[in-house]
C-alpha cells in the first residue's frame, strides 16, 4: 500500500498523547532550541551538579548556606590562620625545630602537671569552664530528695502544716517549678473530692536565694478518725456536716512557691502574697450529694462542677471557685468563714446537713451547705520573677500523669475516691529543676616534654585560642616555656594576631621570648594559664632554636 507522509501541521492539538510515544523516541537532537522553557517541565532533582557548567556567574544570585556548614568554615579558617602561624615560626625567626598539637584528643598534654584542665572530646579544645550541672528538687509533703539544695519539711500528721526551703545553688539563675496542689477528700458517700490544679512556670532567681515551699496535703475524710472537722495543709477547708464531717471532705490544701524572708513561720496569710511567685489551687471537699469543684485555673471550678463552672459565685448549696481578687462564695446559707480567703478555702456549713470544704490555693474555694460540695482554690503566675507560666485546673488528677515527674501510683492532686479506703484526697507535689552554668576555673595546661636536638635559647609559642568571654592577654591568658622538662618557666608576652575570622572570636595568639636564662636543657615544655574569663584553646604549636 501507498505511504502517506505526515507534517506537524496533520496533527491537531491534543492528538498524539504520552501512551503514542515510545520511551527514548524524544531525543536531544529532535529537540528545538529552547523547546523546554518552563521550570515546572524539569522534575526536582532531574539537574545535577555534574549537568551544570563548571563556572556560573551567580552575582544577581543570593545563595544560602547552612549555618552548620558556614561555622565549620569558620573554624577551617581559624586553622589556617593558625598554622600560618606555625610557618611564620620557622621562616620569620628561623626557628628550627618544634612541636604541632592541634588538639585532637589529650595525648600532647601531661594531666598530671595540668589542673582543671577540662578537654571537651566532641568539639576538641580545652576550657577553663566546668561542665554544667543540672538540679532537681522533689517536694511531698513531707519528704525531699535533693539533699544538697533543699531541706525537707515536717508533717507530722493530718491538717497540720510545714515548710520546705530549696537553696538556689551557685551558676543557677532560672529554676522551672511544677506544682500539683493538694486534692480535695469525701465523706462515706457517694462523691469525689474535686482534682487540684498544676501550674508550671519559670522562675528568674539569685543563687543563694532560698525558696519557701509549701506542697498542698489532700483533704481529710470522714475515715479519718477526728473528732472534729477534717482540717489539712496550707489551707483547705474543714468539712461541715453536723460539726463532725460523717459524710463530707475537707478541701485540699494549695501548693506555694514563695521568697523566703522568715527563718520560722510555717503558716501563711496576707502579708505573704507580695512574696507569693506560683501557686496551684486545691481541690474542694465533696458533700454528701455533689463532689468536690477542681482546683486550678486563674479561677476554681464551683463545686459540684464536672468538669465544671470556673466561677467565684456559689450554685446555691455549692461553693463557688477562688479567683484572682477574691475568695469563692459560700453555699446558699453558708457561715460567715464559709467564703474562702487568701490561701485558705472556706469551711463547709457544720449546722445543715454534711458540706465539703474549699480548696485553698492563692485565692481559695467557698465551703459547701446544704449537703453540697465546696469549691476549687485558684493558681497564681503573677510575680514579676515569673517569666512564663501556665496553670490548668484538673478533674480528679487525671491529666497530671503526663507531666514531668509525675508518679502516677502516687496520684498527685487527685480527688479522693469514695471507693478508696480512707477517703483522703491525694496529696500535692512540687518539682523544682534548674540548670547551673559552668563555673570559671583557674586552669593550668601543660605540655608533655619534647626533647630537642641542643639547648635552645630562644623559643615562641603559637596559640589557637577563641573568646567566650573578654580575657585580657597576659592576664587571664599567660602561657611560658621551659626547657629544663618544667622545672623553670619564663613568661612570653603574648601578642594578638588578629581574629582570623573578623571578629568571631577565634584569634591566634602568639609570642617570641629568650630562654637562655634558664639552666640548660633539651626538655621542652609549654604551659598556658587561664583565669577569670572564659577561653577556648583548639591547639599550641611550640618552636625553638
């Protein structure tokens, strides 16, 4: 049959798809100059850089380089100013024999003659700096486990009150506090003790400032036995109920965090705010018919509440919440203590039926009448010293077991039970962490001995050293040779050669100096003192003649 021959003037647009050409028909020569214009028709990636011409002009381009790889050239360049340095040594002052330690590990170095000379093996340099250390404070109510920073406070038994004090240590200015205020209780019923609040925040601080601690203790219930109300710490309220609770809980005490100006007052009132830098608020006792309002938030939660109106004004029977200004309001037909206090909740109404007490916190919860239940006490985050922060109340202690340093067998916070024996909220829990910066060491670094070929007279160091701090040469930087293997040292008067990197603080040092006072010997050494300021040392090359 005859061949039909076909232009590109055949086709209509759209005729010959992708499934009509076979791979590789589209060669480079079919193609126009040109032809491919688009960037979105060149796949990411496609573009290597062996496709790329050996010499582009990128000066109408902004090229980025990563941080990581730009420091790491910083520091190439460094040493390349450094063993320029090192040439310098045998072509300007014929020196003719010497030592290269651009440290690598401490094999060039004699630890023995050395002292706090502390080598960093990750990034290779030796610094007058110890390493920091980090502290942890674990406050219950009566027990501490950071012997070395903190004293622990006594509670002997239920609503009685202590104080725990945390020492900030030496290089520490910020401290970040976890408080879980102390749970709300229940009588023999069929309610919960409200859940106390959790505040974190971080704290600026002085070392050698002490710290007051306060931790919440839970609420007391009727199992426990008193013939009184149940009462507990740092505030809560006592249960009503008759004057003897059968069938309430008392509030949870709030947690505290404060400075401390007083070497023996284990209580606190209103003269104590000003001090006051975070708190978490304690849970409410539950009544006989409602449970307990949860502690925390800038505003308890009124009792009764799950999960609860965050409000300062009572639900009828039920007492309202602390808040930032006030204490929550008393139930309906409440006694004039009924409406909570700074730090301290009301007591539930002991004339009419069996009331839970309010949770104390900075502000605290309103007691419960008429059988109902008393109210949350509030959180506090605002000391100046408190840099940030964030409180959130809590239903039963539930969600305080994904914060840092929480026990989940121990239940911190959380709202008694009225299944579990005794009916006692759970008690509070305060963690204090802190990071102390490395301290500034006198530090002596000091060679191994090096045996040269004859008694050399003259000698200089070459020193590659970067600034943490501002060290004056000569003063927080001394470096001296010997050539007795250490017996005798003479000062050299180090010079600054300039930054080798403009002014990022990475510079070498150098300096030439006459040894030939010194008894005679072939044993070299150099040895770098550093003092006051912070210094890095990266390597020392020492030559003589």
């Amino acid at each position: 049959m005859a061949l039909t021959k076909y232009t590109r003037n055949s086709f209509k647009d759209g005729e010959v798809k992708t499934a009509n050409i076979n791979d590789g028909a589209v060669t480079n020569a079919k193609l126009g100059d040109d032809a491919v214009a688009a960037a979105a028709k060149i796949t990411d990636g496609t573009i290597t850089a062996d496709d790329l011409s050996s010499t582009l002009d990128l000066s109408s381009k902004t090229v980025t380089i990563p941080d990581a790889s730009f420091n790491n050239q910083f520091y190439n360049v460094g040493l390349l100013g450094f063993k320029m340095a090192v040439t310098e040594s045998l072509t300007v002052f014929n020196l003719v024999d010497g030592v290269v330690d651009e440290f690598h590990d401490e094999s060039g170095t004699d630890e023995a003659e050395g002292s706090n000379d502390l080598y960093c093996a990750s990034s290779d340099f030796y610094q007058n700096q110890t390493s920091p250390v980090s502290y942890a404070g674990n406050f219950g109510v009566a027990s501490v486990t950071e012997e070395d920073t903190s004293e622990a406070g006594t509670n002997p038994a239920q609503g009685t009150t202590c104080r725990a004090q945390f020492t900030v240590p030496t290089g520490v200015t910020q401290v970040t506090a976890r408080l879980f205020g102390g749970g709300g209780g229940t009588g023999n019923n069929s309610q919960n003790g409200g859940g106390a609040g959790f505040s974190e925040g971080e704290m600026t601080v002085t070392p050698g400032q002490v710290l007051d601690i306060f931790v919440g203790e839970g609420g007391g219930g009727d199992s426990e036995g008193a013939p009184s109300p149940p009462t507990t710490l740092n505030g809560g309220g006592v249960g009503g109920g008759f004057g003897t609770g059968p069938e309430a809980g008392g509030g949870g005490g709030g947690s505290f965090i404060l400075a401390s100006e007083s070497a023996s007052s284990d209580t606190l009132s209103a003269p104590d705010a000003p001090k006051l830098f975070i708190a978490a608020g304690g849970g409410g006792g539950a009544g006989e018919l409602t449970s307990g309002g949860s502690g925390g938030g800038l505003v308890g939660n009124a009792g009764g509440s799950d999960p609860g109106a965050e409000q300062t004004t009572n639900l009828g029977g039920e007492g309202g919440g602390g808040g930032q200004t006030t204490g929550g309001v008393g139930g309906d037909n409440e006694i004039a203590q009924g409406t909570g206090a700074i730090f301290e909740g009301g007591q539930g109404d002991p004339g009419f039926g069996a009331a839970g007490g309010g949770g104390g916190g900075y502000y605290g919860g309103g007691g419960g009448s008429n059988e109902e239940a008393g109210g949350g006490g509030s959180a506090y985050l605002g000391h100046p010293q408190l840099t940030s922060g964030t409180t959130d109340d809590n239903d039963g202690g539930r969600f305080q077991s994904s914060q840092p340093g929480y026990d989940p067998t121990a239940k911190y916070g959380g709202g008694a039970d009225y299944n579990a024996p005794g009916y006692r909220g759970y008690d509070g829990y305060i963690l204090l962490t802190a990071t102390g910066t490395g301290s500034t060491t006198s530090t002596t670094i000091v060679s191994n001995a090096f045996t040269a070929n004859s008694a050399p007279s003259t000698s200089r160091i070459v020193v590659f050293q970067e600034n943490v701090d501002t060290p004056t040469l000569n003063t927080d930087i001394i470096a001296s040779i010997s050539r007795d293997g250490g017996s005798n040292f003479t000062n050299v008067t180090l010079v600054d050669e300039g930054y080798v990197t403009g002014s990022s603080g990475q510079r070498v040092l150098a300096g030439l100096v006459d040894i030939s006072g010194q008894p005679s010997g072939t044993s070299m050494r150099w040895k770098l003192a550093l003092a006051n300021d912070v210094s890095k040392i990266h390597g020392v090359s020492l030559s003589w003649a």
